[in-house]
C-alpha cells in the first residue's frame, strides 16, 4: 500500500469515526501539495464538510488532528480555505528512498493477465516514412512499453496499406520512366526509390491536365464552383478527380494497373511484389533506426477481403439493411453517427468493411481485451463508427477498443504535402537531428578526446533523444510544430537536457566507487535539505504516473515527469554538496542520485530513449 493509499484509507476512516459516515476510498481527492504551500499531500475536505454539515476549516483541522494521530508517518497538517495540507516525517522519506533503492522493478508492475494491442505506423508503400508517421511511431511505441510497465500484455502490430489506386501510380510511373532502375542500380533506399515516382507521376499528371485544359472543345464540367459551399481547394480536388476518372490517359493506365491487380494477373503481380519489396527493406532500415520493432505485420493486400461474412451476419440480426442498389449500410443515426457505408453495390469492400475484419482475426490471433489504435484526428469520425458497429456486432473486445487520436505535425515553414514531394523525410530527419546533436555535444566541450565509435554513439543517443522527447512530450492530442534546432538544446524541455541529468548521476556514482563510497552509511543520516525531500517525493510519485499514463494513453505525462525529476535534480545539484563532507552525508546523497538516474532511465526507456554514459 502506498502512502497515498494509506492516506485515503485513514480519511475514510477518520469520518466514519469522527462523524459517523462511510465514504468510498475512491471518492478522497488527494493530490500533492502545491509548492506555495506546506506539505506534501493535500486533502480535499469540502465534501465531508457538507456531510458533517460543519465549515470546511473546521473538518480540516479535526481530520488533521486524526490523521497525525493515527498515521506515524504524518507529523503535522495544515488548513488552508477547505484544503488539508499533511506533511510526512524524513523518516519515512529516508526509508521510503532505502526501499526503492533495493526494488528492482519499482514503477514496474506485475503482469495483470490482459492483452492489448497496440496498432501504429500503418505506412503506405508508395512513398516513405516522414515526420507525420515518426510521431504516430513514436505515440505507438511510447504508448505499448507503458501499457507493458502497467502489467498488459502489449502486442504492438501495423497493418501496411500495400495496394491500391496510389500504389499503382507509382508502378505505372516506374514502368513509364523508370528505364529498369532499382534501388540498387541508383544506390537509394528503397522506399525513397518508390516514393520518387509517385511524385514523377503527380508531377506528370499537372503537365497532363495543363496540356488537356489548353486544348479545344473541352467538355463541361459536370458540376459547378459554388464559393458558398466549396473552397478553391475542393473545388480543385473534386475537378482533379473527375479529370483523373474521366479523361486522363495516366488515370487510366493507373486504374487498368489495380483492375489487373485485383485480378491476380501474374506480371502485374510480380511487379506489385517487386517494387513493395524494395519498400519494406527501406521501412526496416528507418525502424531500427528509431528502435522500433513489431509483433505482427499485417497487410491490406491480405485483409481487404475480410468483413463481408461479418456484414452478412449483420443483415441477418438486422444490424445493416440493403439499399435498392445493394450497398450495404448502418443506421448510426441513433448515435449521432448518420448511415454509414460497408459494403459497395458491386459487393466490394470499404475501408470500414476491412477494419471490421482485420479487427476479428486480430481476435483471433491474440484474443486481446484492448486493441489500440493509433491514427491522426483525421480519423475521428471513422473510429467512432468503427467501434460503434463493433458494439452491436457484441464483439467480446469492443469496450476495450481505443482511438489514440493525435494531432498533426507542421514544420516552422508550415504544412508537409506527400503528393508535391514536400514532406520531411523520416531518414533526413534523422540524420538532421544526429548532425544538430554531434555540432551541441563538440561545443560543450566533453565528448572530443574520446575514441569515434564511442563519440558516434553518443551523438546517435543524443540526437534521437531530441526527436523523440520532442514528439511525446506534447499531449497527443494538440497539433505541434517540430523544429530540429529547439530540439537538441540543453536548457528548457527537451531530452538532451534530462539525458544531462541522468549523466551526473552517472559521474556521482563513478565518483563514489573510485572514493570506495559505503551506501550502508546512508541510513544513519540525520534530518533532509528542502530539495532532498522535494526530490524524493517526486520519485515517489512515479509508479501512480505509469499507471495514469497507461490509463489515459499518454506518453506526454511521462516525459513532463521525467523533465521534472531533472529539473528537481538539477536544484539539488546546485543547493547540496555531495562530496567532501561526513560518510553518512555523502552516501545519502550518492544514493539518492542513483535513484534519481535510475527511475530516469526507466521513465525515459518508456518513451523509447536511451540514456548515454557521457555527454
């Protein structure tokens, strides 16, 4: 039980005995106490005051009293306007660092029996990864590890969309200007070989619709531009994809491509093989850059069949209707969701069809209680739709399916547009990020007489340490702005700076082994400084973290507290000498700086950061 635990135990208690009422446990609001005040806890009384029909200073003086009476570890309270601050001895602070220092697995918690998959990245394989999939990467991965410290099971999974109108474009485009290249024969990476020419084929496609529009005897639109009711931009869509559908020669030798793919013709095939091989080998390449690996792949080549069994079943429980022309929809109208289609009048699938599917063999495959997914805000509406068909389908999983929705990611200059061949490439990115890095580290000062590999590896740790502590430490669900520079800085926010911090600690413990420092020492040390105990709390407050984290599916609440924890350090670090003074000292605060760097690399570890030696 933990203190706050024993806390709330005690304030149940403290009113049944003190007024003769039984409150839940789960209805005591505690919260640390706000640094403007003294304490380490405080209480929310007003409650109980209506109860006790008494004013919310005098419940909190009378709880007060019962509360340091009753737990040892409480030795003084205070009121302040119906709020109970309780500050606990350094005894139990001392003991409570003693403890943690031999549980090996604190903010780790024991395997709670339950499966939860976690589905991020889901790439296409017309062009490679950029910085909107590096934080759908990094939500994923971060989201997964700390589903794993809570005790689930996390399966971490993606489902690659591998065919269709945009993989074929590339393909035609590859056969209309690729003069047999290979990733190999122009020494590229493979994805960045693909995704060239799906730009080829955009950019072709302009040149193609320029040429038609200055031409004679152009037909009529067969729709109208009505400012009132559509942008320029959809206005342009909306022609786009008529011209596309309806007079383009390239829209057309794209969409003999897919009729001819999904007729399982063989050197259609063979090419659709070929060109998405050359993919994966260049989405593996970019994944172990980042350190992230999947469970199980699934492929939309595979699952775009599935759901029309389940569809069916659902027209016979009345779940879906049949319009005149044989599409299959939901009326969703009751859920303020509107009719929604699953299955074409030609019985072919929809994107809702195939996630409907994906998500019942997925069941199959792990029986999972959860399934996660996360997807841009883009895909609010598809999700709620999705999870509400599964409801009424009876899913066994369907109370456990979430929607880790985030926003989208912009640079300092502004939008990213994959069709114009604008967006910030994953790999560059990357290598930015690892060159601000090895420019920061040479300027401080402390990495340059060390052997290459070694400096290599620190500029690598750093570097990818700034990507992605600025990718999670945002709440998922804001839009952000990436800056690479911001990034890397040592002050403020960011990872290099508690990276900073955990290589202290990691000098304090060096320090301590060549001065044959006894840890054993530390328990005769007498009293705490103020940022002793303030760091000590905070540490204490890291396994309720993980599991608010897991609850609420947010990486960003583990990276604001590890950004606190080096900050708190960095106080201590700067208040309180460490070396140099009596042995009961030194050890304390040798041991708290070992605590401090090991939930550091812990807490960091969840968001997929390694943590270097030096810096």
């Amino acid at each position: 039980m933990t203190v706050v635990d024993e806390i709330k135990s005690s304030v149940v208690k403290g009113v049944e005995d003190l007024y003769g009422i039984k409150v839940d446990p789960e209805k005591v609001i505690t919260s640390l106490t706000r640094k403007e005040f003294t304490g380490d806890y405080t209480v929310v009384v007003f409650p109980f005051s209506k109860m006790a029909k008494k004013k919310p200073d005098e419940v909190g003086v009378e709880m007060g009293k019962y509360l340091v009476d009753n737990i040892d570890q409480i030795n003084d309270s205070n009121v302040i306007k119906g709020f109970l601050n309780l500050s606990l001895s350094d005894t139990y602070w001392k003991n409570f660092l003693f403890n943690i220092a031999n549980d090996s697995k604190y903010g780790k918690f024991d395997k709670n029996g339950k499966t939860v998959l976690v589905e991020f990245s889901s790439p296409n394989t017309n062009k490679p990864l950029h910085l909107g999939h590096i934080r759908n990467i990094l939500l994923g991965w971060s989201a997964a590890k700390i589903l794993e410290a809570a005790g689930y099971d996390a399966k971490k999974v993606q489902i690659v969309n591998d065919r269709g109108i945009a993989i074929c474009k590339s393909m035609v485009a590859w056969q209309l200007f690729g003069e047999g290249a290979t990733p190999a024969s122009t020494n590229t990476k493979g994805d960045h070989f693909i995704g060239k020419y799906y730009v080829q084929f955009e950019t072709a496609f302009k040149e193609e619709y320029k040429t038609w529009q200055n031409s004679a005897d152009l037909p009529a639109l067969p729709f109208e531009h009505d400012p009132e009711k559509m942008t320029e931009d959809e206005f342009w869509k909306k022609h786009k994809n008529w011209y596309f559908n309806n007079h383009s020669k390239l829209g057309a030798s794209a969409k003999e491509m897919l009729l001819k793919w999904e007729a399982n013709d063989e050197a259609t095939r063979s090419l659709w093989k070929q060109m998405n091989g050359w993919v994966y080998e260049g989405f593996d390449e970019t994944y172990e850059k980042l350190g992230v690996n999947f469970d199980k792949l699934y492929f939309e080549s595979d699952t775009y069949i599935l759901g029309k069994d389940i569809i069916e079943e659902g027209l016979k429980k009345n779940i879906f209707y049949r319009k005149e022309d044989s599409s299959v929809w939901i009326d969703l109208e009751d859920a303020k969701l509107d009719h929604k289609l699953v299955l074409r009048s030609d019985g072919t699938s929809v994107y809702m069809t195939q996630d409907i599917g994906t998500a019942n063999v997925r069941h199959q495959d792990y029986g999972m209680d959860k399934m996660v997914y996360v997807v841009a805000d883009e895909q609010d509406y598809h999700f709620k739709v999705l999870f509400e068909i599964m409801k009424r389908m009876g899913a066994p999983y369907a109370d456990g399916l979430f929607h880790l929705s985030y926003g989208m990611v912009d640079l300092p200059t502004g939008k990213m547009k994959s069709r114009e061949g604008t967006v910030i490439d994953a790999d560059d990115l990357v290598k930015e990020v690892i060159e601000e890095a090895r420019l920061k580290c040479l300027e401080l000062g402390e990495v340059g007489n060390l052997p290459i590999d070694q400096q290599q590896e620190i500029f690598y740790k750093v570097g990818m340490s700034a990507l992605k502590y600025f990718i999670v430490k945002v709440n998922p669900k804001k839009r952000m702005v990436f800056d690479p520079k911001e990034s890397v800085d040592f002050q403020g926010q960011t990872g290099p700076y508690i990276q900073y911090a955990f290589v202290r600690t990691n000098g304090v413990g060096n320090t301590a082994k060549k001065d044959e420092v006894n840890l054993e020492d530390a328990k005769a040390y007498k009293g705490l400084e103020p940022s002793e105990r303030e760091l000590i709390l905070q540490l204490s407050e890291y396994p309720h973290l993980v599991q608010l984290a897991a609850k609420e599916l947010d990486p960003s609440i583990i990276a604001a507290y590890c950004y606190n924890i080096a900050k708190l350090y960095s106080k201590f670090w700067n208040d309180c000498k460490i070396f140099g003074l009596d042995k009961e000292t030194v050890a304390f605060r040798v041991l708290l700086s070992q605590q401090v760097g090991t939930i550091l690399k812990s807490g960091m570890e969840l968001l997929g950061i390694e943590m270097p030696e030096q810096m």
